[in-house]
C-alpha cells in the first residue's frame, strides 16, 4: 500500500463537500505547504493536517478526496506571476529585477521542489500542479518581459539565447542547492544574469 493509498478513504460524492470560507480554505493549504517543507510528503496526512488547523479530518475528504489532491488543490491555489509585476522599460532591467524578485521566494519554492520530488514522479496530477504554480506563469512572464525587448530593438529576434533565458533563469534556481548545498539568494542571482544571461542577449 502506498502512502496514497493510507490517505484515501471510500469514495466520496461530491455533493457531500461543505462550503468553507476562502479564509479558512487558505489556512488548510497554508498547512499543508508548510507541513510538506518542514517534514517532507510522505510524512504529511490529512490526519495531521486536521490536528493542526483544528478540523475533522473528514472535514478535508469531504473537500479534497485523497491527500494528492488536496496537495494538488494548495499548490494551484498560490499560481501567480510574480514576474508579471515586473516591467522597468528595458529587458536588462527587467531581468536583473527578476534576479533580485527570485532571490527572495526561492528558498521556500527550492523547498517545496525538493520536498515534492518523488511525489511528483508517481502523481501526474501532482507534477502538473507544481507546474502551474511555479513553474509555468513564471516561465509566461519571461517570455513577455523577451517579446518587450525584441518590440523595443534590444534584442535581435534571431538571437537563438532568447529562447533559453528561462532554463537558464529556473536552472541556477535548482542547480546551485545541489552543487553548492545553498539556495541562489538575490545576490547570487543577479551576479549570474550580469554575468551570463545579459552577455548572451547582447546586453552586456
């Protein structure tokens, strides 16, 4: 039986999910995200997750089936752009602003990342969550910061690094945790886009 498999109860019609208030709603995800950094998935149940928020457990399955979904449900719930706050009035500022904007969240979404990895590898649903709260709208926010610059004749539409600015972006996010074993901070960020992000736009 797998950790899933603990958590999943008999089946349950949705016309049985009670209303709760948003506020409520978000205290429940809040602990679930924070009980995942802090102990990692496997250990997390609905269970603990009741205890916490002072909740029936049933309370949550009547909401969200099984723990991945109600996992899946936390993570969709904090998708946003940060990036898509960001605009300068040019690509090299904007980019060095999303040095400074990562280097602040990072160590809690490396954490998360971290603590979900092999969930994600089993859980389709789970990994495609991840993707669009962390991943994704950040992803879509870089490529309108490329497209503002190519309008503006910064960059060449040609230049083939725009298509890799955002690998090179979430790649030193996860990478330097693991060849460093500390987190890419803002200051670490921005000396990287100064010293190999702007130079293969040509901004340097």
């Amino acid at each position: 039986m797998t950790s899933q498999d603990a958590d999943r109860p008999g089946p349950v019609g949705s016309s049985r999910r009670s209303k709760i208030t948003p506020e409520r709603e978000r205290e429940f995800f809040d602990a679930v995200l924070h009980q995942i950094r802090e102990c990692g998935y496997d250990a997390v149940t609905m269970e603990g997750i009741a205890a916490s928020t002072r909740c029936s457990k049933s309370t949550l399955y009547r909401q969200w089936r099984t723990k991945p979904q109600f996992v899946a449900a936390a993570l969709r719930s904090r998708g946003q752009a940060r990036f898509a706050r960001i605009d300068t009035g040019t690509l090299a500022g904007d980019l060095r602003e999303v040095a400074r904007s990562a280097g602040e969240w990072s160590p809690q979404d490396a954490t998360l990342f971290q603590a979900l990895g092999h969930a994600v590898v089993q859980d389709r649903e789970l990994a495609q969550a991840l993707r669009e709260a962390l991943v994704d709208p950040e992803i879509a926010a870089l490529e309108a910061m490329l497209r503002r610059g190519v309008e503006r004749g910064e960059v060449d539409a040609g230049n083939p690094a725009l298509r890799y600015v955002p690998a090179q972006i979430f790649g030193v996010l996860r990478v330097r945790p693991v060849l460093e074993g500390r987190n890419a901070d803002a200051d670490y960020l921005l000396r990287f886009v100064e010293a190999a992000v702007l130079p293969s736009l040509g901004l340097a």
